[in-house]
C-alpha cells in the first residue's frame, strides 16, 4: 500500500464569534488524532482551543494519506497517521532553558499499524528537528515499550498522591501567605504567569502548550467541549501581595459515597505558597480526600505534616522522555556542580547523537568536544536521555547494566553527573 506523507501548519478562520474554525484538512487531521486515542468526534469548541493552540505554538502537522484509497474508506482524505510537533524550552537547571522539540497526537489507524508509518514519520521528523539546530526532543508517553527504539528515555516523574484531610491533618507549621477563592473561568493570566516563574526556577520543567490555559481554568472542559462548571480556582498571595501560586480543582461524589476533591492543576512559584494552598485544601468542608497527579518526587508536603501517615503515594508515574539530538549543544547547557571530566561514547541506532565526547567540567559549567579517543563510559543515548536532568543516578543504572566502563571510569561519571535534587514537570501533554 502506497502512503503520500505530508506536512501541514494549523490553518483556519475566525468567524463572527471570534472563534478559530479549521479549514478541511487541519480539521480532519484533528478529527484523526480523536479517533486514534479513542476519544470522541471533536466539536467546536474543542476544535477551536486545538488549532488555535497549534497556529499559537507554530505547529507542524504530520499525516500519512493513502494515495489509492478503496471505495467506502472513512474518509479519502483523512490522515490514516498523525504525527505533531512544536518547539518549545525545558529548564535544564542553573536558570537555563534549552530550546526543546515536543513531539505529541502520534497515532496510526489500526488497519494501518505496523507498517513502518510511525518510524517514517518519527526518523523525518527527529532529523528535520536536527538539521534545524534543535538540541533535545521531548514527548510522553501511552506505552512504554514504543519510544526506546527512537532514542527517548524516561527523565522525569510524577507521584499520584492521596491525602487524608479529616480531622488528623495538620502542618507542623502554618504556612505563610493568604489564599483567596477566585473565578477559575476569570484567571488565565494568573495562570500563565504563575507557570512562567514554576517554568524559569523548577529543572525539569517543559514550556507548556497553548491550550493549557483553557483546560486549567474549566473554560474548557474535553468532555462536554462547554466550560467546567464544576471548576473551582483558588490563588496564594505572598506576604507583598503578589499572587505566587495556584490550584484548580474539582469537587466529585461517587453516588452517596464520600466527596473527594480532586485537584486538576496546581503550581506554584514559592514553597510558601506550595504548603499554603495545600493548607486551603485540607480546610474545605464537606471533603475528607484531596487527590493530586501531578505531585513531585520528592514533595515537601510529606515532611511539612504532623502527620506523615496520611499522604499516601498511590502511583508513580514517568511523564517526560528525553532524546539528545546534539549531545555538545545539550551536554554544554546542563546544569553540573561536580568538577571531573569523562570521556563518554554515545551510541545511538539513529546515527544522530553517535560519537565519543570529552566533558570537561569546571567551575559548574561543562565544555564538551568530539574525540577521536577510546572512550572510557559507553552508554545508549535513551541512557543519556534517563541521566540528563538528575531524574535518575549513574549510580542506580550501573546497576541496572546500562554501562559499559571500568569501575573507576564509572564512579568518576557518577560523581560528575550527581545533581542536588530530582527534577519536576508538571506538564502532561
Ligand atoms: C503506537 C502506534 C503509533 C505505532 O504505530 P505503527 O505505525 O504501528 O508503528 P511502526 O510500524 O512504525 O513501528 C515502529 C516500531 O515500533 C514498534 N511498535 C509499534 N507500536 C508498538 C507498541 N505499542 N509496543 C511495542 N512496540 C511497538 C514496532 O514493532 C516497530 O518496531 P521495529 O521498527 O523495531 O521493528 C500505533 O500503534 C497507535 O496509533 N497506537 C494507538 C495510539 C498511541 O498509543 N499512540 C502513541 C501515543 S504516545
């Protein structure tokens, strides 16, 4: 069967309403994407919060279209494979951002998997990201058996938490600040200002996409394509007033049974206002439960109760897999705090990342060459990808075998790979 494999741009209208309304082919890629995760038709709200998003964020739609489509196909000009990508920054510690290529909708019609489309899509894309001078691309993840054989390992992750706040809670210190209850629908800017200083302080952290502000402040909700009328907002102020944290929320019952108050989003600029809005959570009546998916690794809020017991850890999840595509570019940006140097042998089945590279590190900042030498660490770059932002130690991978080096050679990379803390991204995408 014969593909012709195309790239567009969002394109689309503004009609009287001011929504975004697609041309014929943006919607039916969308409708594609829909129809791969499962999910149902899009309609037009929803239709005009993605491309919107995508034009917003100078998006590049991949599709596979079939050149001889048969009589009584789903549509001839549908996409039987979607593929998108934008490009944006992950914070890579020492107040740097690296310019970061997000890949995301990858899908292929079931009558059509395991043809090699995602590999086509995937190899045009990593190299056209390459060629353009993007240094690491970033997605996430359905299953994590897929994304390996592409170079991409698993960097950073997130703790779905249960809190028990009956009676039992309490911080061991009253946070600082104030919490106000605020119109979630109201406060996009709020929203988006508050991510931009998580995004500038918080390794680990990916630029969020476009339409993130629509879905945190329930002005649009996936499942009715109408806003979330269920939507609460609240925000910490500082001790000056200024507004460095928030939390959207959702109060649910399950028939009679107990309510549970199930935070959507929740991020902040300042530990105060971290322990703050948790203590506003704990404080709602009426609910003796507050879940959160996107905790991070190592939470502050465990240690901050008088009683620990009653946070619970109920999953783990990985959230952002890493490919180096130019390991100098990428190497030079990292965050370091260890003097040493290593002489590192990447070996990547794409080609791109393949080589050895002298990392020299001094004074917290790492200068990376090629070398014609023998390397002394020999690891995969979905390895590299792992170790880039601390998410995981040398230390735990040596043992998992995924080196290849002498005893000394590996501590010494042990050492100079050490990172103070574990990233966090509160971003799925
Ligand atoms: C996952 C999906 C995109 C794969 O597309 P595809 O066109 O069938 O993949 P390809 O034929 O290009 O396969 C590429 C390689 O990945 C492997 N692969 C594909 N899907 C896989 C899966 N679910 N688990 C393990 N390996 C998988 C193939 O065996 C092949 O391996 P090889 O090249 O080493 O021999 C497709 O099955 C799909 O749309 N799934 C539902 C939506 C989804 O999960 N999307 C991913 C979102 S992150």
């Amino acid at each position: 069967m014969d593909y012709d494999l195309r790239a567009q741009p969002a394109r689309a209208t503004t009609d009287a309403d001011g929504r975004s309304v697609p041309d014929a082919s943006t919607e039916r890629w969308f409708q594609a994407v829909a129809q791969g995760f499962h999910d149902a038709r899009m309609r037009p709200r929803g239709l005009d919060v993605a491309v919107r998003a995508a034009a917003a964020d100078g998006a590049t739609l991949r599709g596979a279209y079939l050149t001889d489509p048969p009589p009584l196909d789903l549509d001839p000009h549908t996409p039987v494979a979607t593929f998108i990508s934008f490009d944006k920054t992950l914070n890579v510690g020492g107040g740097r951002l690296l310019p970061l290529h997000m890949i995301t909708d990858v899908t292929v019609r079931p009558t059509h998997r395991r043809r090699g489309l995602l590999r086509q899509m995937m190899t045009t894309d990593l190299t056209e990201a390459r060629d353009a001078g993007l240094p690491m691309a970033a997605l996430t993840v359905s299953e994590g058996s897929i994304y390996g054989r592409f170079g991409f390992g698993a960097a950073t992750w997130l703790r779905h938490i249960s809190l028990d706040t009956s009676r039992r809670f309490g911080l061991r210190d009253e946070a600082s600040g104030r919490v106000e209850m605020v119109d979630p629908h109201a406060c996009a800017d709020v929203v988006r200002d508050v991510f931009e200083r998580f995004h500038a302080r918080e390794r680990g952290s990916v630029d969020r996409p476009s339409w993130y502000p629509e879905w945190v402040t329930g002005r649009y909700d996936p499942t009715s394509d109408e806003p979330d009328q269920r939507r609460r907002a609240a925000v910490h102020h500082d001790g000056s007033g200024t507004v460095d944290g928030y939390v959207s929320y959702r109060v649910e019952q399950d028939g009679q049974g107990p309510r549970q108050l199930a935070i959507q989003d929740l991020v902040t600029a300042s530990d105060d206002a971290y322990l703050g809005l948790w203590q506003f959570l704990a404080a709602v009546d009426l609910v003796e439960n507050v879940t959160f998916s996107r905790a991070p690794m190592e939470d502050p809020l465990e240690f901050a109760l008088a009683d620990p017991r009653l946070y619970s850890v109920t999953r783990l999840e990985d959230v952002i897999w890493l490919r180096v595509l130019d390991v100098v570019a990428a190497l030079e940006a990292r965050e370091w705090v260890q003097d040493g140097s290593v002489l590192l042998g990447v070996r990547d089945a794409m080609g791109m990342a393949e080589g050895t590279f002298r990392v020299e590190v001094r004074d917290r900042r790492a200068e990376v060459t090629r070398s014609d030498r023998e390397p002394e660490v020999v690891l995969d770059v979905t390895t590299l990808g792992s170790l880039y932002l601390g998410g995981v130690t040398v230390r735990t991978l040596r043992r998992s075998n995924r080196f290849e080096g002498t005893p000394d050679a590996l501590d010494r990379f042990a050492r100079l790979m050490e990172l103070p803390t574990r990233p966090y991204c509160v971003t799925r995408y």
